[in-house]
C-alpha cells in the first residue's frame, strides 16, 4: 500500500513538473520571442511577421518598437516609415522608451512627420526619464537612456530658446502621460 501511494505520488510530481515545463516551453515560444529569435538570426521577414503576431495577441509592448523599427528601416520587407511612426506613437504611449527615442529620431530627421525639433527634443527628455527608473537594473535600458542623451545633446545647440522652453514644456506633459517623473533642472543648459 505504501508502494503504491509513493508511486502515485510520483507520478502526481511528474504530471506537475511536465505540466510545467510545457507551460515554460509555451511562453519560450510566444510570438513574440519567435520574433526575437527571427531577429538574432537576421531573418527579418520572419521577425516581422512574429512581431506582427504578438501586437495582436497582446504581447509585450516592445514588439511596437521592435516592428516598427524592422518596417522604419525595410528590414524584412518594404519600407513603410508612416506605418513604423504610427507603431513607435503606440509604443511611446505605452511607455516603452525605445519607441520613444526612435520617434524623437523621426521627428528630429522630419522622416515620416513634419520635422520638429522641439517635439524631438521633448521625446528625448521624456525617454531619458522613463529609461533612468530601470536603467540601475536594467543594461538595456541603460544603453537606451545613452542614447537618448547623446541624441539630446547633438540636438540642443540647434534648438533656439523659443523651441528648448517648447520642448521642455511639452516633455512635463509627455512624461506625465508616458513616463516617470522629469527633473528639467538636470539637463544641460
């Protein structure tokens, strides 16, 4: 009777520990990681359709940014920057701080809207901000708030004070909506 009880209680152990593993190995094959192991592979047309995929089941707010970034570049497929700018807007809203950066990109290079510094300049503050609450634990992130720095500083000696106080008005908005909180005092002058 023992014997049996061990035995059953085994394999009640195994049936969970199975049950576990096939949960693990359905989340390992989301649309979304399909997509990033599409891109680790350099098979873009692949990535895009995963990354596709994931926005529509709702998957992780990165796949905007990871897509619109294959479509922005014609990675994968053809070009389609008013499509790409459309998913970074989503991602942005969603807080994601690549899409962020990229549409500060967009609207500082005036590809795909109409260039506007200021708007620019008020994405890089807001990504700076949203980056720099996981930037300490987070390596990308980290990389993402350089960047976004970097592109804040080559911006600002072409802005003239009229678009930097526009630019800093807006970004308190944005981050009030998009992000964390923004402390304009720590951005060079």
């Amino acid at each position: 009777m023992r014997a049996m009880r061990y035995a059953t209680s085994l394999n009640t152990l195994l049936a969970t520990l199975l049950i576990g593993l096939l949960n693990v190995a359905q989340a390992d094959e989301s649309a979304y990681n399909q997509g990033v192991e599409a891109w680790r592979t350099m098979d873009y047309v692949e990535a895009r359709k995963q990354w596709a995929a994931s926005i529509a089941e709702g998957g992780p707010d990165a796949a905007f940014n990871n897509l619109a970034y294959l479509l922005y570049n014609g990675l994968g497929g053809d070009v389609e920057k008013e499509r790409a700018v459309e998913l970074w807007r989503k991602g942005a809203a969603l807080a994601v701080s690549e899409a962020q950066l990229h549409l500060g990109h967009a609207y500082e290079d005036g590809m795909a809207v109409d260039k506007n510094p200021a708007l620019a300049y008020a994405w890089y503050l807001c990504t700076i901000s949203n980056a720099n609450r996981l930037a300490a634990s987070d390596e990308a992130e980290a990389g993402i708030k350089e960047s976004a720095e970097d592109a804040r500083d080559s911006l600002l000696p072409a802005l003239d004070a009229a678009q930097r106080a526009e630019g800093e008005r807006i970004a308190k908005l944005l981050v009030a909506r998009y992000g964390q909180r923004l402390m304009l005092d720590e951005t060079p002058r």
